[in-house]
C-alpha cells in the first residue's frame, strides 16, 4: 500500500450516476432561517417521544439530511397526531426540499390545530412570496411582527415590498430587523443590496462591512466589501479581499471581474487583461449551472433535474452546493445507493469523515459488491491514515470492481505510489 507520506496526496473519486439558500442579500421575500425561531425551542409537544422525534428532525435539516429528517417528523406527527410540532417542522424540511405547496399544507395544519404558533405566520408568508402572492406575503409579515419580537418577519416584508417596487418602505422594514436586533446579519446584507442599486456605494459599503464583521467567514459579505472598496474608489484595499475570495472560490466569475477592474483602476494592465478574460470564461461556465439551478428549482419533483444541477456544481468544485442538491435528490429516491454513495464521498471530500465512514458502510452493508463504494472508503481510511482498514476496503474494491474504470483509476494511481 501507499506510504504515509503520499497519503494527502491522494484526492478521493466523484462516482456518479449515469442517470445521475438561510436568509438571503437581495429581494427574496423567503428570509428565514433554517432553525425554528428560539420562541419555537420552547413549545413542548403532547409527548416525551414526540419532543424527541422533532428535536432529531431538526438536527437532521440542520445536516441537509432531508430524507431522515422527514422520516422524524412523520414519528413525530404518528407519536402526537394533535400536536403542531411534528407538522411545523416537517413544513421547514418540505420548503428546504423547494416543495412549496407540501410545505404549505404542513403549515396550514399547524394553523388548524394553533393560529399563534411561534414562527407560523412568517413561514407561511415564505410559501405565498414563493407563490407569488405577495399581497398575502405582507400580510402574512405584518401578522408574525405583531406577535413576535423577530427580525425575520421585517426581513421578509422588505424582500416583499421591493418586489412591489415599494423601496422606501422596502429600507425602512430592512431598518426595523436590524432594530430589532442589531447582529441580524441578513438585514445588513439587505441593505448593501439595497443601497448599491440606489447608487449610494458608501452606504452600500458600511452596511456590506457590517454584515461581514458579524460573519468574517462569509465570502459572500467579503466580496461585497471588495466589491464596493473598488466602487468607492479605493481598489487597492479592495484587491485582498477579492483574491481571499477567488481563492476560495474559484469558480466565482464576479470576484473576478472586480478584481480584474481594480488592477485596471491601478493601471496594472496586463494582470487585469488577464483577469477579466478569467472572468468571461468563468462566466460563460457558471450560466450553465445557472440554468440548471432554475430548472432544479421550477421542477423540485424531478429527480433527473436535480442530479443534473449537483453533478454541475460538483464539476464546478462548488461542493457544498452540490451535497445539498444530491440530498435533495436523494429524498425522491432514498433507497438509491449510488447517490448515498456519492454523497458519502462528497463527505469525505468537505472534511465530513465520521458521515462519510458511516454512510459507506450504509451502503455497503445493503451491497457488500458496491466496488465504488470500497474504493472510495479505502480512500477515506487513507486519508486519514488508518492503513489496515484502507488496505482491506481496496482489496475488495479491486476484486468486485475488475474492468471498471474508476477502481481501475484507483488501482493505477496507487500503484505508482508503492
């Protein structure tokens, strides 16, 4: 087997079928976040296994794992059929998956059985924005704002109220959530978008430098700040952060154009020819996926659509992206153990070891022949340098997978490290 010095240097496969956002910075009405409200933490369901069975939905929405977390919410609602809990958070599990009408009728139920429930009125505002009845969206924010001391429902009536083309009364709801708790980040972000389309860059600035001193692992707030440093005339504070950003993010076709223009503003020429030419190239790439991310989102039933969209952002390296689309795929055909594997090494390619080692040996104790599977775990030991465990996945991955392409890779590439 490999030595140990050549371990980090082996990448794990992306093993694809054949067949195979949190609150937002702009206009989307639907700014919520993932977890309930805190005012929801302390509603206490009709029974200890029920409170258990929604508490283990939560957790398993917060890991996108959307196939399990449906299945707690369904014991949760078998354990108390006239408890709202279970209904409320499988409404959140449902909206995360993009299936809106579900979503809305999960809610509806927790409105029959508790109009004031903690959180209701806001998310039932996200499924008419979703719908397109913005009238009712607002009317939905208002009600959760007058029962709630939360940012998230004057969030949600901003987004609104700009797509109304109401922009006064769009920064004025945005003021409000940031108001109502000043270390509410998405207001923050809100507000540079907002500021930025008026042509007040400064404001734009303060508000972007805001959201990222809450959050300075965000990239989306660091490229803002770049961004704007350049609008504001000051390219050569904005060149670091772009770089942070692009580094990080290499497919990210804006941080480059704005750092190509801001070594254009330095009159460094050829490095921004360079840089902007990057640009158009990556943005040509990324239209595709857009493209994608569209279709995925008008049509969250299809399974093909959403296996399209992840295996795009996975060629792309947008990884996070990609597990959680999988993950949605995933909940249209949750016995499909190619994609468990998939998802498994895209686990272990973000550092997720502990999940990709458990959702393997899933996988593998369904089909104990699965050669991708063992090649893949192999990999995952590997890495993490337990040779024994590696030395036996691969063995079997090269036994069950002989003449296919990707464990022959495997083979091949350790080879040469012997």
């Amino acid at each position: 087997m490999c030595p140990v010095s050549s371990i980090r240097r082996i990448s794990f496969l992306i093993l694809l079928l054949v067949i195979v956002g949190g609150c937002g910075s702009g206009t989307d009405g639907n700014n919520k976040d993932s977890d309930p409200p805190e005012s929801l933490q302390n509603t206490i369901p009709v029974s200890p296994s029920a409170a258990r069975f929604v508490q283990l939905a939560r957790q398993a929405l917060a890991r996108q794992n959307y196939v399990q977390g449906l299945a707690f919410a369904d014991s949760a609602i078998t354990h108390a059929p006239f408890s709202p809990d279970g209904y409320f958070v499988q409404g959140l599990i449902y909206f995360e998956l993009g299936r809106i009408d579900e979503a809305g009728a999960s809610w509806r139920e927790v409105e029959r059985m508790q109009s004031d429930y903690p959180g209701l009125a806001h998310n039932l505002g996200n499924v008419a924005f979703q719908s397109r009845r913005y009238r009712e969206a607002l009317a939905f924010y208002t009600r959760e704002t007058e029962r709630s001391n939360d940012p998230n429902p004057w969030h949600g009536l901003g987004g609104t109220h700009e797509v109304l083309g109401n922009a006064a009364e769009a920064r004025e709801a945005y003021l409000q959530a940031v108001a109502v708790d000043p270390d509410y980040i998405p207001a923050y972000a809100a507000l540079t978008d907002w500021y930025e389309r008026e042509g007040d860059f400064s404001a734009a600035l303060a508000n972007a430098e805001k959201a990222f001193a809450l959050d300075t692992a965000n990239l989306a707030y660091r490229y803002k700040v770049g961004a704007l440093l350049r609008r504001v005339g000051e390219p050569a504070t904005a060149i670091p952060h772009l770089r942070a950003v692009l580094d990080a993010q290499p497919w990210n076709y804006r941080a480059a154009f704005s750092l190509g223009q801001s070594l254009r503003d330095l009159d460094r020429l050829d490095e921004a020819a360079t840089m902007l030419a990057r640009a158009d190239r990556l943005r040509a790439e990324q239209q595709d996926i857009a493209r994608y991310g569209r279709e995925a989102r008008t049509t969250p039933e299809s399974f093909q659509t959403q296996l399209i969209y992840a295996d795009a952002l996975r060629r792309s390296g947008r990884l996070a992206e990609a597990l959680k689309v999988y993950h949605v795929a995933l909940s249209l055909r949750p016995q499909n153990l190619a994609l468990q594997a998939n998802i498994a090494t895209l686990y272990a390619q973000t550092g997720r070891h502990a999940e990709a080692e458990t959702l393997f040996n899933k996988v593998l104790r369904i089909d104990s022949t699965h050669a991708e599977a063992w090649a893949n775990l192999g990999l995952l030991h590997l890495s993490t340098g337990q040779l024994v465990k590696a030395d036996t996945a691969l063995r079997r991955a090269f036994r069950y997978g002989e003449g296919n392409p990707a464990v022959e890779a495997v083979r091949e590439r350790l080879g040469q490290r012997r």
